[in-house]
C-alpha cells in the first residue's frame, strides 16, 4: 500500500549521547509517547546503533540525502550544531520526505541525481561521460585516498570549487549543445592542469566542478586565469564568469565532502560580485553556517505558530498620489524581537527548502482578508502576492491559486502575482509556460524586479505578462554612470509602451525621480515617497477614504504621448516648423570652467547675430557671457545636473556680434555625460525687453521712496 506523502519539514534536536532533546510537532504525532533524553535511534529506528550516515559522524555535513531501508523511502537531511539548554554537542536534524516522482524537480536545484544514483549502485559509475573527470562520489573516495598516501599532505593542498554563475542563462542564449560544449572544454582545462601539476579533478553535476591541487600561489593563479579566460572568450558576456571557493587542506582527518561544503561556503560569498571571483575559507564563515541553522530551527518554530504575517505597500498613480493597488510583503511577529523584515530569514529558508510552505501561509492570509474586506461590505483593490520558480518548482501553482480564489469566493482579478525576473531569466520556458497558464486563469502576473539581473529587451516581446516592474535602481547610480541609466529606464518604457504592457516603478524616493518618470510616459511607482509597508489594519483605514483610492488599477490604455524623437525623425515637420516651434536651442559641453557649443539651430544663430561659420570659430561660450554673470551662467547648468527632470533655468546677459549685450533665459537639461564632460540642451529667449521694463520699474520704484 502506497504511503501518504508527508510534505512538511520534520525537526528534532540530539545530544552528542544521541539523545532526543526536542520534537517538532510534525514528529510529536508520529511518536506521541516521545519522552525527553531517548536515544534517537532506537526510538526512531529499533536499532541498537548508531544510523551509518548519522549527521554526527559527519558534524560539518550541511545536506545529505539519507536512504531509509526500514520505510523504503528517501529523505532530504539538513543538519547543523546549535546550543540547547542543558545539554553538550547538540545538533539540529531537519528531514524531509522525498518521493521518486518528486526527484527530478529536486535534482533542478541541487543536482543530486549522479549523487543518487552512485548511492544506490555504488561503484557503477567512476568517470563522467561528459567531461571526463570523477563524478561526485567517485571524487570523493579518490580524494581521500590521495589524502591517506600523502600522510604530510596538510596545507600543502587545496580544494578548489567552481561555478559557472548564471550558466542556466548561457544555455537558454546559445543553446544546450554549446553548453555542454563548455562543460566539456572546463573539463579539459582542469584534467589538463591535473596533469600538470598532480592532483584529482570531479565534475558535480550541472555546472559545478571541484580539483584538488598543490597550495602554491602560482599553480593556483593559474588555475584562475585559465578558466576564467576560456569562459569569458567562450560566452562573450561577463555574467557568465566562474566563481572560485578556495579550501586549504589543513585538516586530513576531514571527509572529502566536509573540504567540497567549506570551498562551497566560500564560493557562496563572492556569488553575484564582479569585481571579486574568489574567496578563501575561514572559520567565521563555519560560524554563520552554525548560526544560520540556530535561525532555521526558530524558523522552523515560527512556522509552526503561525508567526508570520504580511504588510501591504500601496501602489500608486505618480499623478495623484491615489492607490492602485498593494503588495504583499512577508514579516515575521518575533515573540521576543518584534517585526522582523524579510532580509534576516529568508535567505536560511530559500536554502533549506522552506519557502514554498512560507509562501503558501501568505497566499492563504491574503485571499483570507480579501474575503473579510468583500463580507464587510468594502470596495476591494488588488493585492499582489510572490512566487517564486521554486514555487513553480514545488507545487503546482496555476491549481493552488485556482483552489485557493474558489475555496474563499473571490473573482482571480483581485489576486495579482508576481514573479520575479530572475525565475524568467533562469527557468524561461517553465515559468512562462506557467505564467500563460494563470493569465488564462483570469489572474493578473506581474513580472517583479524588471532590469535587476540580466534580462534583455528583446525578452519582452515573449513574456507573457500583464504588469511590467521596473527597478529604480538605475536612478541610484553616481554622477558618470546615471546617463546610462537613465538610457535604459528609457528603452524600457519605450518598449513597454509600443507593447502595450502596463507598467509601474518600484523603489520611488524622490518628487525628482517621480518627475522623471513622468515625462518618460511611466505613471505609475511604488515606493516610500508615497508609503512604507504598513500593517493591514492601518491599509484599511486608508481604503476606507475613497477619495485615496483609484478604483481602476494599473490602466495600459491611455492618450498617445507627443514622442519627440518620433517627430524629429518624420515627415510631419519640416526644419522650418521645428525652428519655429522649439525657439533658439543649443546643446553645450561643459567641462571643468568651460562652456562650449557643439550644435545649433538656425534660430539660435539669428538670437547672437552669428552665422555657423562665425560660431564654429567662437565655440567658448563663457567669453560670451558678461563678466558678473559667468558664476551665474555656471550654476545653472550645476542646477540642471542636480535637477535631472525638470532642469533648472537663469537669466544672463550675452554679447552678440555687434558687441552689445542682451539679456538671454537659458532653460537647461542635462543629456549625458562622457569622458568628464557634461552634455546640456538649451533652450534659449531674448528676455532683454522684459529685463529693461523691470528696471525701468525697480528705479521708479526706488526713486519713489
């Protein structure tokens, strides 16, 4: 008879006299007579010894997957020491149950199925076919008979992890046979170096390999810029670099899989930074390994009180300040620590599988309090909750949320999704696969985080989307890099718009960034300018003010924006109308303390008295300028600079040809800047009427008094 699946995450706590210290209360109904101080494997197990891959033989072994011959079933083991009142040497055991139909979507995250497969046919498998070098097991066992031959071995060697970051993307650019061409070319690489300098090389799986060479700062130096090289030449794109975590062998008496997870650790520090490749091991970072898993069994613990709640940010129409719609955002009640924000514990529990039980919770909060709001009489708004692709990946999402809007009477429309770009970047076809199938659904899903990894433009016209989200990170930039910025903020809307796809900002701060935003035709932001995440009750207070609210959500339709680029590039106007409409005009390169033209218009040329040729002789403006009005003349593009969407505007006096001066209004925005030079558009107008009867005036008026 086929056994229920157990799908929550078992947790109990053992001395280092295997004694149960504690029982999660999944465990508590399968063994109600439990008792404090029990020996785990007889309780658990009917034996009168230890387990043989008991995590306390192996106390640095982070996950494992454990073969129970009793039950005939495969568990996933995360185990990690932590400090228990009243007793020495505690470990912390979370299991999971993992089923033969559910292996190969684990393996997707883990790559553990060469692992599986060597446990349950030990021996079979010694090199893999596709690069040559030892697999998983088969390094380990090799590793550590190198070890035992060379007894004076310590730090005179060391463990070398690599990762091919983002080689998921790779795949999804170039195709599945130009990826393993390139796992095959790094395996050549390393069973060259192998060779060279003698030590054993072992493929993990996917796109992670390990080699052990000698300790010498050179051999290892080599080792970087070797690989590194090939895969930058290979890829052409530098997301696709590898990451090194080093591991010196100081300590033989260690397994070889204990060295690889150190290495591991290490490697996992330098993830995502691209100026730094490489990390060492060191102890402290044992350390943040032990307090994370004292973080997971309280997470653990938090799980099972029901101590996670949500906050709501508003979306908002950058126009009016009116709310659109909200956004789930997970916090953790803390018994003892208060509110605590995301940041502090889901990184422990996207690592540990806990993420999809935590996000269950929220969905089922949310739609929960969707139906309290429609019972109670209030006029409902969406509210958008995450998905994950580990989600995708664990449940089958599109039935879960169909479940959940039918069992609690909601129309889809008021449960919006948001799915992260990463999950479309790493995982294209499943995810969108998934995507198109909630939209059929009648749900709303929102592509979250747009342009925070390496997404392209080009990927836009294939999502299947609604909402677009784009991240106003590129607005954070300094002073040499915020044109570029600005520059791909830009294509962005520009496509969106061409695409229909609604569209909203997120991370808005700033009246200037909201500014910006508007004249790139984007409508609507989340950020807090316009509110932090607040509790539920306190969202409720606000919708109960309709005049906050536009009932109308994130609209894509609306009035057809004057697209100047567009009109200069047409048939529509000729240089005549667009001398006429737009006035004298410059563009100005400002550098240091000088001011020179690059372009003009024809009527610019009329405004001075100088025909181009004259100009192209007498580029430097600041001459020009009257000699009070220069530190004037220089502020306002200072201003311009530091006022990005509105620009900044002053009056200064010029010199025409004929030698007399005019009072001139310089209206200037700042375009991009390059090499230390600043490029401005002026916007040009005689003020010197305007000026003279204003003097005029201030002498009448002085006179008078």
């Amino acid at each position: 008879m086929r056994q229920e699946k157990r799908t929550e995450t078992i947790t109990y706590i053992v001395d280092e006299s295997y004694r149960i210290q504690y029982m999660s209360k999944a465990l508590m109904k399968q063994f109600s007579d439990f008792e404090p101080g029990e020996i785990c494997y007889e309780k658990f197990r009917g034996r009168e010894k230890p387990c043989r891959n008991c995590p306390l033989a192996h106390p640095n072994r982070k996950t494992d997957l454990f073969y129970n011959e009793d039950q005939g079933k495969w568990l996933k083991i995360n185990a990690g020491e932590v400090e228990w009142p009243g007793a020495r040497n505690c470990h912390v055991i979370l299991a999971k149950d993992i089923y033969e139909e559910d292996m190969d979507n684990l393996c997707r995250f883990v790559n553990m199925k060469k692992d599986i497969l060597e446990r349950r046919n030990p021996g079979k498998t010694e090199k893999n076919k596709l690069t040559g070098l030892f697999a998983r097991i088969s390094f380990f066992t090799q590793t550590e008979a190198f070890l035992r031959v060379n007894e004076t071995a310590a730090g005179k060697y060391c463990l070398v992890a690599i990762d091919i970051e983002h080689f998921k993307l790779f795949n999804e650019w170039y195709g599945q046979v130009a990826g393993d061409k390139l796992l095959r070319e790094i395996g050549a690489h390393l069973n060259k170096m192998r060779q060279e300098f003698g030590g054993i090389a072992g493929y993990m799986g996917g796109d992670d390999f390990v080699i052990v060479l000698p300790n010498d700062e050179k051999v290892l130096e080599n080792l970087k810029c070797r690989i590194t090289g090939f895969v930058r030449a290979y890829g052409g794109h530098t997301g696709f670099l590898p990451a090194f975590g080093f591991y010196v062998i100081d300590d033989i008496s260690l397994s070889a899989s204990q060295m690889y997870d150190r290495a591991i650790l290490a490697q996992e520090t330098v993830k995502g930074n691209y100026a730094v490749r490489c990390a060492y091991y060191s102890s402290d970072m044992k350390t943040r390994l032990e307090n994370n898993h004292v973080l997971l069994a309280e997470v653990q613990a938090g799980l099972e009180r029901d101590e996670f709640i949500y906050y709501l940010q508003p979306k908002c129409n950058l126009n009016t300040g009116k709310i659109v719609g909200l956004e789930s955002l997970v916090r953790w009640k803390h018994p003892e620590k208060g509110i605590v924000a995301p940041g502090y514990f889901i990184p422990v529990m996207e690592s540990n599988g806990l993420i999809t039980e935590l996000d269950m919770k929220v969905w089922e909060q949310v739609c929960q309090t969707l139906q309290d709001w429609i019972k109670s009489g209030h006029k409902v708004i969406p509210i958008s909750v995450n998905v994950s692709s580990v989600d995708i990946y664990a449940i089958d999402v599109v039935e879960h949320f169909k479940n959940l809007v039918r069992k609690y009477g909601l129309p889809p429309e008021y449960v919006e999704l948001e799915i992260t770009e990463s999950a479309y970047v790493e995982e294209y076809k499943v995810i969108t696969g998934v995507a198109e199938a909630l939209r059929n659904a009648g749900f709303t899903v929102l592509m979250d985080d747009f342009g925070s990894g390496y997404s392209s433009l080009n990927m836009l016209k294939d999502v299947n989307v609604d909402v677009l989200k784009i991240d106003m990170k590129f607005l954070k930039m300094d002073e040499n890099t915020m044109d570029k910025g600005m520059g791909i903020l830009e294509a962005v809307t520009r496509m969106a718009n061409i695409m229909g796809l609604r569209m909203i900002a997120e991370g808005v701060e700033t009246e200037d960034q909201i500014n910006y935003l508007l004249n790139m035709g984007c409508i609507y932001g989340q950020g807090y300018f316009f509110y932090k995440p607040l509790p539920v009750e306190e969202i409720k207070a606000l919708l109960n003010d309709e005049n906050n609210v536009d009932y109308r959500g994130i609209q894509a339709r609306k009035i057809e924006h004057v697209r100047f680029k567009d009109l200069f590039q047409s048939e529509l106007a000729s240089d005549s109308i667009l001398n006429n409409i737009l006035g004298p005009i410059a563009i100005y390169d400002v550098y240091c303390d000088n001011v020179e033209l690059l372009q003009v218009n024809d009527k610019y040329c009329l405004l001075v008295g100088q025909d181009p040729v004259d100009l192209a002789e007498n580029v430097q403006v600041m001459e020009a300028i009257h000699p009070d009005d220069r530190k004037k003349m220089q502020n306002i593009f200072q201003r311009s600079f530091q006022r990005l969407a509105e620009g900044a505007e002053g009056t200064v006096r010029r010199r025409r040809e004929d030698g007399q001066y005019i009072w001139i209004n310089i209206k200037a925005f700042f375009l991009r800047e390059q090499d230390g030079h600043k490029m401005f558009y002026g916007a040009v107008r005689d003020v010197s009427e305007e000026m003279n009867q204003f003097q005029k005036l201030m002498f009448y008026q002085n006179r008078g008094n």
